[in-house]
C-alpha cells in the first residue's frame, strides 16, 4: 500500500511538474505574442517621435536663419534624449531577433519602458511653447523702408517731429493728418533716425494698434513688442501693473503708438508719465487732431505734397522703365496728379493703374472717370476712397477685382506668403479653365503682377516665409468698404473677439473670414447664410463645432478649418453637397471625420497633420477630386487600392508621413497626375513606375522607399531611401534615379560601402543626404568610379554626410584627373567618428565652386586639407609660396573637433569669404586666412564679416605676422 501510495504521489509530482512546464510553454508564447504586439507599438511610436522631431528640427532651422535667436536649452537636451531612445530601440530590435525565452523575458519589461519614455518625450515635444530665445536687442532694429521718391515735403515734415523729439519741454508728440497722408512713412524715418544717431536716447519701441481698439489689446501690443509675455489675466489693473513695472526698467526711450484712432489714460494700460527726470518721450500717429489733444500731445500736421512734388511722384509711378510720358499726356497727367489732391497713397495707387497707358484718349478717359468718381464725395476721407476705388476699377477684368477683394480676408498688415494665396485663389475657382497645375500658378503669379504693378498690393520678401505680399491698411479699408454691399464680406481676421453675436450672421454674406482671431467658440444656433461660399476658420484654436453648425450653409464652397484643436467634425459637413474644398490641415487632435460620400463636388480634400487611423469613409465617391492631401497622418495605416483608383481626376496626391504604401500600378492608373508623393515598399516599386511614361509628365514629385521622412516644404523633385527594412542586395544599387531629381536621401544602409556602387546617382542634382549608413567607408571608389565618362554626384550642389560610424575618405583609392570638375558648393561632414582628413590637396581644384564647408562633431578630425602627395603647379596649388586658392569659399564652419590640428599648413586665399566659425576645436592653433593686398597696403579678405570663436581659442592662436592678427581681430566675435 505504501509503495503503492508513493507512485501515486510521483506520479502526481510528475504530473504537477509537466503541468508547470506546460504552463511556461503556453505562457511564453502567449509572452511572446505579447513581446510582438509590444514591439511593433514600440516601433509606431518611435516612428511618430522621429517625425516629431523632423518637425521640431525643421522649426529651429528655419527660425535660426532669424538674426539674435538661438535654441533653448531645454529643446537641445529633449533632441539628445530622442536620439538616446532611437539609438536604445535599435539595440532592442536586434536583441528581438535572438529565440531566447529568458532573454524575452527580460526584454518585454525593457520594451514597456521604452514605451512609457517615448510617450514621455512625445508629450513633453507637444509642450514646448517657444523653441529658441530671442537675443535680439529690443528697441534698437531698424523699420524697413520704401525708396524715398518726395524729398522735400516728407523731410520737412520729418524735421518738425524731430525738433520736438530733442527739446526738454515736449514730453508728448501727436502727429496726424489724413489717410494716405504719409505718417507711417514719416515715423519710420524717425524711428530709424533715433537709432541710427543715438543721440539722446537708448531704444524706441514701435507698436502699431490692434483693431478694435481696447485697452487690453494696445497692453498685449506693447508687450508684443517689449519681447515679454502678460499673463492671462483679462484684469486690465493687474495688468497695467506689470506692464509699468517693465517699462520703468527701461532707461531713456521713445514709445511709437502708430495708427491710434482713440484717447485713452496712460495709467490704465500701463504706460509711466513722461518726465525730464525719465527722459521719455511718446509720439503717436492719428488720423483725428482730437486724439492729439486729449491725449496732453504737441499736435503737429502732416503737410500735404506740394503740387510740383505731385506731379514728379506721379510721373516717377506712371512711366515705364524710368521713361518720360508722351509730351501729348503730359496735361492729362497734371490734371490727374490734382485729382490725387497731393496724397502720396493715392497719387502712387492711381499712377500704377494708369502704367504703360499710350493713347491721349486712354487718358482723357481715365481724367474723366477719376473726376466723376469724387464729384459726389462729402469728405475728405470718402475722396481718398474713391480715389482708391478707381485704381481697383481701372484694373478692369473681373478675375483681377476679385483676387484683389480676397486679400482683404486676411488681416491687416499681414505678409500673404505669394504661392498660399495662389492656391487660395485656385481652390476657390477664381483661376480656371487651365489643366496644368505648373500653369495655373503661373498664371496666378501674372495676377499678382499685376495687381502690385497697380500699387494694390506691395511685394517683398520674407526671411521664412519667401515672396509676400501685403495690402495698406487704407487699401484694405476701401476693399472692405466694397464688400459690404456686393460681394459682401463678414471680415473678422486677426480681432480678439470671443464670439460672433447671431445677428450678424446675415443671410446675404458670401464670404467669411475669422482667420487667426481670438474667436474660441461658434455659435450655438446654426446660422442661416443660403449665399455663403467661403468660411475661413483657421488658426483660431476652436476646440468643438457644434453639431448643426453648418445646417444652413448649403452653398457653402470653401471650408478651412487648419490649425484648430478640434477631436472631430460635426455630421453636418456630410450634408455640405456643393463644397468643392475641405482643408483641414495641421488638426493635430482630429480623430474623426464623418462621412464624405455625398460630396461629390469635392474638388480639393487637404486633411493633415492628424490624429486619423483610415481613410474618411465615402472617400470613393469623391471622384471629382483633383487634389488629396493626406501627409503627416502618422496613424493612417490604409488606403485600399480600389478606393484609391477611384479617384481618376486626381492632378495632386500626397500621403508622405502616413503608413500608406502605393503599388507603381495604383499611380499609374492617374492620366492627369502633375504632383505626387508617396512611398513604395521596395526599390523595383519606384523602378517601375520612374520609368513610365505616366512619369514623364511630372511636374513635382517625392518619391520615398520604406518610410523615409523628408522636410517641408515639398517644393522639388525629390527621391528618399530607408533601408531599415530593405536589404541592400534588395535592390538599392539597381535604382532609377529620374534625371531631373534635385533633392536625394539615403539613410540606414548598412551593406554600402560606396556611393559609386549605385551608378544612377550620376544623375543627382542639386542636394544629396547621406545619413545612418553604418557600413560606408568612401564617397568614391575605385571601382566603379568612371562610367562611360560620367562620375557618380559630380552635377550634385550640396552634399551632406551624416552620422556614418565607419566613414574614412572622401576618395579611395583614386586619381581625378584635372580637367574634371564638380558642381559642389555646399559639403556638410557631420558625426563620422573615424574620418581623419577632409580633402586630399590634389583634389581641390576638382572643386572650384565650393562655396561652403561645414565639419561638425567628427571627434578624430585632424585636418581639413592634406597634402598626402606633390602637384604640379597648375590648378590652384601654388608650391613657390605655399598657397592654395578657394576662390568661391564664403563659409567655413568647424564645430566640435577635439583633434582638429590644421586648417591647412600653407596659407588660403580666400577673397570671397564671410564667415568663419571655429567652436570646440582646443588644438586648432592656426587660422590660415590670406590677407588682401591692394597697392601694397594689406587688408582683410573684402567680404569678410564674422570669425566666431572662443575667446580663449582666440587669444591662444599662433599667427605668422602680428599684422593679420591686428587687422583680422575687428571681425572676431567671441561665442564663448
């Protein structure tokens, strides 16, 4: 029996054990399941904290081109930490590969971490208010001004300002005058002047006034522009009480207030009294006398011009190329310049319409319709208007009138960037009738000529956002006028109201724009406008859209909703049956969008930068759609083929930044395809359809291969490879690079050793990036190198190495011959550890366009040019003296290089140089600059603006002749 018991009990240990080791089995694969699903989650987020930081980095960038600001502290340590955790990931995947239950074990828990650090770093990312610091000195920049063209008058009236501005006893200045009269013009000359001579005071602030007029906005406008942040605290006191507190922390200053149309108390906004113990001063600018005298100012008027200045500025606008006006008009032109009533604004607007006119009856003509236009004005300001009115008449066809109208929805003195407002005079179909979309901009481009030829509009160019436009306040007010009656416009763009009151949502309103007003909530009863087309809400943060909002809007045509917090849209947009454009871009709460089968007027569908997992239900049906934006959903998975086929009139399709994969059959299926951007699964995809001749009609394309990431703007033609999921053997060295590809990116390719081993990047043009391909050793080799002629990236601008661990040459193993020249001029070498030297000095004059180098964090850096061998001397090597020449070179950047020893060991001349950064690089002990010499008396390099550096690297060089030293330490700037 006891025997018998104790088999039983082993039989039940035996049982009890298997069942353990059963339970382990299940658990591991149940685990590893688990350990799958986590690191595939891992991996989305990763992915989506790489696009964060593509766009965190692109902000910087673009901000850094600003003078005086650079990146917080706190953005550089969050950049570092992503790349920690990207780099952690990697480590993590590769240990995934290995079949080891207990190293999964360990592994998971590693994984959810990673998870819970990532999410961290993502909501942290989404906090950041202000990426950089502003440096720049406030109260002492320049305004930018127009070329003077009236001498006397406006320096007259300059002068009279200024007296008062440097006597002891007017402590307050108002200078007013008529709309058009010039007084902006004329207080920009004197707040330039005050900087500019420095005589009796340290800054001047100029603050031009928000509409509607209220004391807290005119606070916000003067922080604004004291670069310092009120708190929200809507008490106009309290923050009256830190405005004062930070303006008497000021030393002697003069506060300019432009375009003031109300009194108001000092002391209730916040501004101190001004005093001779101060030694402050405040000049407003006003359209009223009365506001001069209430306000406690000296009241000085604006002169008029004098009708021989009239005449002249006329003239100077109406002529063609600077030439005289036909002696037949020269009477006509009189008369007109008299009708102008000697306003510079409107002598300017009523000129440029009247440019290129020949015929003596085009000019009677024109003397006629100007004087029947003010005959029944009962003001001085209704005659400005008309005045301003004729030149919006005599532009004549009704497509030029109503892109001009349109520009008054934006807000005032805003810088229109030229290509949005382009698109915005497409979408809303004022550009027709043109299949090319390269042609319809084209021709949008011919209107804005135009229209700034006319004087309507002023052109000029912006530092981030490029070619801008932008309409006189006076200008926008007479457009306003017009759309008060037909077409009539509901303009609220830019004001800080809260709310809209029902009543004035009429029903004959055609056009609506809130756009970047302080507006936070719609109103709750459906407004009732049958004739509205157009509805810009952008940029106004709106959280929720009630649900019957749009209910009756059914002619509505054009919806923008970008730049909102809205989590989804109402159903009622579902209803919106004649819409022909929905732009929702940069949603970045949008989570669902209702369905879109009934729009099947949809011409144009931008849905961006969102939260979105699929594609808007009924998207099939859109088949009038002509334009598809679906970039920067980094959750959008899926685009079913069938649906996307659909969409056959499609002339512009872009999902870059989405988890969408195209087939080269899907986009060949589109005939009218101009723009595209898209990513294939693998190499042989983007062969197939490069090589098409659908292809061929292109007019830009971004053509991605396993889920690169490329910047804003998309504005070229451009071809990026990631191969973190595609072997190199896969089919990379076969690519088919398009010939006419001015932007190429290669990143994670860890089996190339060379760049020559993919022939077709003979074709590269423009810019090429190079970055996180662990195995490349060289640039070119010597196999393959030359190929019937043509060398790999010799037609390439800009080349840019980055973090390449095993990066040793640029040249292995090869000769150039010398008649061989490169296009470069732009090489940035960053982060490749075991690179030693940059350029063989044989090869330099291969090179004879460079114009920027830049070589940052290479720690084994120990020289940028070395002569490995002797040249002859042609080219650009000089034995007898021991020079080389770079005769483009404008930019010399060298960051962080510990090893650096020489620049080179000769000297470099270089005439074209204006900056030379050298951060970081304890033992570089020479800066080997060539002084100019001009009839024996030596001089810095003639462009030369900056050296930038550590003052003690500075003081530690060692130079070859005290005299460069003196005549070179006026450009250092210490960057300690």
């Amino acid at each position: 029996m006891m025997e018998f018991l104790g088999t039983v009990f082993e039989f039940v240990k035996i049982i009890k054990e298997g069942w353990e080791i059963m339970k382990n089995i299940i658990e591991f694969y149940g685990y590893y399941s688990g350990l799958e699903e986590s690191m595939q989650n891992l991996k989305r987020k990763v992915e989506c904290l790489s696009a964060q930081e593509n766009d965190i980095n692109t902000q910087i960038t673009r901000a850094e081109h600003r003078p005086w600001t650079k990146r917080k502290i706190e953005a550089e340590v969050w950049l570092r930490d992503v790349q920690r955790v990207k780099d952690d990931v990697q480590i993590l995947q590769e240990v995934d590969g290995e079949r080891n239950f207990f190293l999964h074990l360990r592994l998971r828990k590693r994984i959810i971490k990673k998870i819970q650090e990532v999410e961290k770093l993502q909501e942290k990312g989404r906090a950041f208010n202000d990426l950089l610091v502003d440096e720049f000195p406030i109260g002492k920049l320049l305004m930018p001004l127009m070329e003077d063209i009236v001498v006397s008058t406006e320096a007259r009236n300059v002068e009279r300002v200024w007296e008062c501005l440097m006597n002891d006893e007017d402590r307050r200045i108002g200078v007013f005058g008529m709309g058009g009269v010039g007084k902006t013009t004329i207080m920009k000359h004197i707040h330039n002047r005050l900087l500019e001579e420095a005589v009796m005071f340290d800054a001047v602030f100029w603050v031009t006034v928000s509409k509607p007029f209220n004391i807290t906005n005119l606070q916000s406008d003067i922080s604004k522009e004291l670069n310092f942040s009120l708190s929200d605290d809507k008490d106009v006191t309290r923050r009256a009480k830190q405005l004062q507190a930070v303006l008497r922390q000021q030393k002697k200053y003069v506060l300019i207030i432009d375009d003031l149309w109300e009194s108001f108390p000092l002391e209730e906004v916040g501004i101190p009294e001004q005093t001779r113990s101060n030694g402050c001063k405040l000049v407003l600018a006003t359209r009223s006398f009365e506001v001069c005298r209430r306000m406690g100012c000296k009241a000085i008027k604006v002169e008029l011009l004098t009708e021989h200045e009239a005449l002249t500025l006329f003239r100077s606008k109406a002529s063609e190329n600077g030439t005289s006006l036909a002696s037949e008009v020269e009477n006509f032109a009189t008369q007109i310049a008299k009708e102008c009533a000697r306003l510079p604004l409107a002598i300017v607007t009523v000129a440029g319409s009247l440019r290129g006119l020949k015929r003596t009856r085009a000019w009677r003509n024109a003397l006629n319709e100007l004087t029947r236009s003010t005959k029944d004005a009962n003001n001085g300001e209704s005659e400005v208007f008309e005045r301003l009115k004729f030149s919006y008449i005599r532009l004549g066809e009704k497509v030029l009138q109503d892109c001009f109208l349109y520009c008054s929805l934006y807000p005032e003195d805003h810088a229109i960037p030229a290509e949005e407002l382009i698109e915005r005079w497409i979408v809303e179909e004022l550009i027709v009738g043109i299949n090319s979309v390269e042609t319809m901009f084209d021709k949008g481009h011919d209107i804005l000529r135009k229209l700034t030829s006319s004087c309507l509009l002023e052109s000029f160019t912006d530092e981030l956002a490029g070619e801008c436009v932008r309409m006189h306040d006076l200008i926008r007010d007479m457009a306003l006028r017009m759309t008060k009656s037909s077409p009539r416009f509901m303009v609220k763009a830019s004001e800080r109201q809260e709310s809209i009151p029902d009543e004035d949502w009429s029903e004959d309103l055609e056009k609506i724009s809130f756009m970047y007003s302080q507006m936070r909530e719609l109103s709750t009863r459906p407004p009732v406008c049958p004739r509205l087309t157009t509805l810009l809400l952008n940029g106004i943060l709106l959280q929720e859209i009630p649900d019957s909002f749009f209910t009756y809007m059914r002619c509505l045509k054009v919806l923008d909703l970008s730049d909102n917090k809205i989590n989804s849209l109402p159903r009622c947009i579902s209803n919106l049956e004649n819409l022909h454009a929905l732009i929702l871009a940069s949603c970045y709460c949008l989570m669902y969008v209702p369905s879109l089968e009934k729009l099947k007027a949809l011409k144009v569908l931008i849905l961006t930068g969102t939260l979105i997992e699929e594609v808007p239900e009924g998207i099939e049906d859109l088949v009038n759609l002509t334009k598809l934006d679906l970039s920067n959903n980094l959750l959008l998975r899926m685009f079913p083929s069938w649906k996307l086929r659909r969409l056959s009139k499609l002339q512009f399709l872009r999902m870059d930044g989405t988890e969408v994969y195209v087939i080269a059959e899907d986009l060949l299926f589109f005939r009218e395809l101009k723009i595209v951007s898209a990513q294939f699964h693998d190499v042989n995809g983007l062969n197939r359809y490069v090589t098409s001749q659908n292809f061929q009609g292109l007019e830009r394309y971004r053509l991605l291969v396993g889920g690169s990431i490329l910047r804003e703007p998309f504005d070229g033609k451009e071809v990026g490879i990631n191969c973190r999921s595609e072997p190199f053997g896969s089919g990379v060295s076969q690519l088919v690079l398009p010939t006419d590809t001015d932007f190429f990116l290669l990143e994670e390719d860890h089996d190339l050793t060379s760049l020559s081993a993919i022939p077709s990047l003979k074709h590269a043009k423009g810019r090429c990036v190079v970055r996180l391909c662990n195995g490349l050793e060289s640039i070119f080799s010597s196999s393959p190198f030359l190929e019937n002629g043509q060398i790999s990236l010799r037609t390439v601008k800009s080349l840019v190495l980055a973090v390449l661990p095993r990066f040793r040459v640029l040249f292995d193993g090869i000769a150039l011959p010398h008649k061989i020249y490169f296009h470069l001029k732009d090489l940035t070498i960053r982060k490749c550890e075991i690179l030693k030297n940059i350029f063989p000095l044989q090869f330099l004059q291969n090179f004879p366009n460079l114009e920027k180098l830049s070589v940052c964090f290479c720690e084994n850096v120990e020289d940028i040019i070395v002569e490995i061998e002797e040249v002859s001397d042609g080219g650009n090597h000089q034995d007898d003296s021991n020079s080389i020449s770079l005769p483009k070179l404008e930019r010399l950047e060298l960051e962080g290089l510990p090893s650096l020893k020489s620049i080179y060991n000769g000297v470099t001349v270089c005439q074209s140089i204006e900056e030379v950064m050298v951060l970081g690089c304890p033992m570089l002990r020479r800066l080997p600059l060539s002084l100019h010499v001009d009839s024996e008396q030596a001089t810095a390099p003639p462009a030369l603006k900056d050296i930038k550096g550590e003052q003690e690297w500075w003081e530690s060089l060692e130079w070859d002749d005290q005299l460069t030293k003196t005549i070179l330490q006026p450009f250092f700037r210490d960057y300690s």
